[in-house]
C-alpha cells in the first residue's frame, strides 16, 4: 500500500508535553481486531479523549481546538510499551504525518517510518523550545524538510538537523511501502532473473 509521498511539511502542531507515551495509550489492545489499516483514527488516545460514557474530555489536546495541524509533538520516549503496528496505523489514520519527541522506541520509530510517518527526533533543549513557541502563540508552525532533514521552527528561523536511515528516507519521499520499493524495480528484477540460468 503506498502512503503519501513526504517532502517538505509545513504545519502548525499539536503539543502532547507527556513523557513515556506508550503503545496502549496510543491505540488501547481493545481496539486491535481490525486487520486493515483504517478507522484507528477514531481511537486515538482513546482513554484519555473519552470518559466512559463516549463524551470527549474538554481538557485534552485532541479535543481542543485551539491546536490542529500534521504534527503531533510528544514528550521523551515516545511509543515506549509493545510493538503493536496499530499504534502507527492510528496516528497516521487520523491525520498526523509527523511525530516529534526527544527520543523515539526504536519498534514504534520503525512501525511509522514504515507507513509513511517521520520521526523526528531532536535534542531535548529543542523540544522545549517547540513547546514553549506553541504554548506562546498555537498558529505557530514548524517546517520539516526530509531532503535536507532538518525541522524549523519559522517563528525564530531555529533549525535542527535529524537522522534517517536512507533506505526508509527514499521510501517516504517517494511514498513506498517495503512492496512499492520491490515493485519500482519489477524491470531490474526481470532482467537480473531473466539473465540467470535456470
């Protein structure tokens, strides 16, 4: 299944200042029984949007409106917990296409990378200072530019450079999944098979 291409993401964001954000408060295991990769969106921080009764919580960022955009910035270590894929299925099927955090769990950072979500990973003394611009002024954005791999913050001009293993780099410019990639060489392939011997 091919995702968006990612290229340069200017956006204002959503600040999630929450440290240790694991994968069951990112998608809750109850709602794990879909096998396709829609509606997961719909529960998103599903205990902590919702009270019991289905009503949403006035107090969190996903229910105010004063915050909106395709980046959702959490706290250190974000997508700690089980390795469960959903978690990335949910934040992309509900609309971000970028995570930022000062440290990502490794499983969670490849589970996004592999549906077309960027993680952004910069220093702590960057992140606070993303979350104070957002606090200061919620029309902020940020730029995100994956050729160069850097995110700006365009209200001061600050920049950070990020890493990015280039295999999954080409993957989201070019909006490829692990089988999009195979299938962009179908021609190389055929002719490397069709040159051995049997």
């Amino acid at each position: 299944m091919a995702y968006d291409n990612f290229t340069i993401l200017r956006s204002t964001a959503v600040p999630m200042p929450i440290e240790n954000v694991d994968t069951d408060q990112i998608i809750p295991a109850r709602f794990l029984k879909a096998t396709e990769r829609k509606g997961f969106g719909d529960n998103l921080f599903r205990d902590w949007r919702y009270n019991t009764d289905g009503s949403p919580k006035a107090d969190f960022v996903l229910n105010d409106p004063t915050y909106s955009g395709k980046i959702l910035v959490g706290g250190k270590n974000f997508g700690s917990g089980s390795s469960r894929e959903h978690a990335a299925w949910a934040i992309y099927d509900y609309g971000f296409r970028c995570v930022v955090s000062s440290f990502f769990a490794d499983i969670f950072k490849g589970n996004s990378l592999n549906i077309g979500i960027l993680p952004v990973q910069v220093s702590p003394e960057f992140l606070e200072r993303i979350f104070a611009a957002i606090e200061a002024d919620p029309a902020t954005e940020l730029e995100v530019n994956l050729p160069e791999q850097t995110i700006t913050l365009l209200t001061t001009g600050e920049s950070e450079t990020f890493a990015i293993n280039g295999y999954k780099k080409n993957n989201l410019l070019n909006g490829y999944d692990d089988i999009d990639y195979l299938l962009s060489m179908k021609d190389e392939i055929v002719q490397f098979a069709d040159a051995r011997p049997f």
